[in-house]
C-alpha cells in the first residue's frame, strides 16, 4: 500500500509538468472517468477512452508492475489520472473533467 501512495504522489507532482492537449484527439471526459472501474485491465480503459493515455510511471517489484497513465480533458489543466497494478485498475483520480 505505501508503494502505491509513493506511486500516486510522483505522478501527482510529476504529471503537472506534461504539455496540455497530448491526448487532444481523445480528451478525457467525466463520462468516461465514470465509465472506467476499479479492476479493469488497460485494454478495458482504452477502449472506454479511444486512445492510449500518456505513461507517466512504470516499475517492477517484488513481482508487481506498477504503471501510471494520464488523459488530458478539453479544459486546460484537466485531466484524469489511473494507476495500475498488474494491468489492473487500482487507483483514479481527475481534476476539471468535463462532461463533453
């Protein structure tokens, strides 16, 4: 659990630093923050989204893959942030989500 909070915390800060607009033809939606669940693998998360998401965040331990993923929104400064765990959803967060 304390490796996922470190994760989410890099990611936090980390992930302000990104350009806006990266994700433009995609753009993250409360809508599909919505739709996305905890314990669905990458590929479920994509296809909800329609795009790839940028990775933030990646590592190996102790036999667990960690990986961080971002999806910017229409408004500038949105975005929606999953962390996974083993391809899984285990963690999401947005900030300025849309509904459109």
């Amino acid at each position: 659990m304390l490796r996922l909070a470190i994760v989410i915390s890099a990611l936090s800060v980390g992930g302000l630093a990104l350009a806006q607009g990266e994700n433009s033809s995609c753009p993250a939606t409360k809508g599909k923050f919505n739709a996305i669940k905890v314990g669905m693998t990458l590929a479920e998360v994509r296809k909800i989204v329609g795009c790839s998401g940028t990775l933030l965040s990646q590592s190996e331990i102790a036999g667990y893959t960690s990986e961080g993923y971002r999806w910017d929104g229409v408004e500038r400064g949105s975005n929606m942030i999953l962390i996974l765990q083993n391809d899984r959803v285990v963690s999401k967060a947005q900030a300025g989500l849309t509904w459109w």
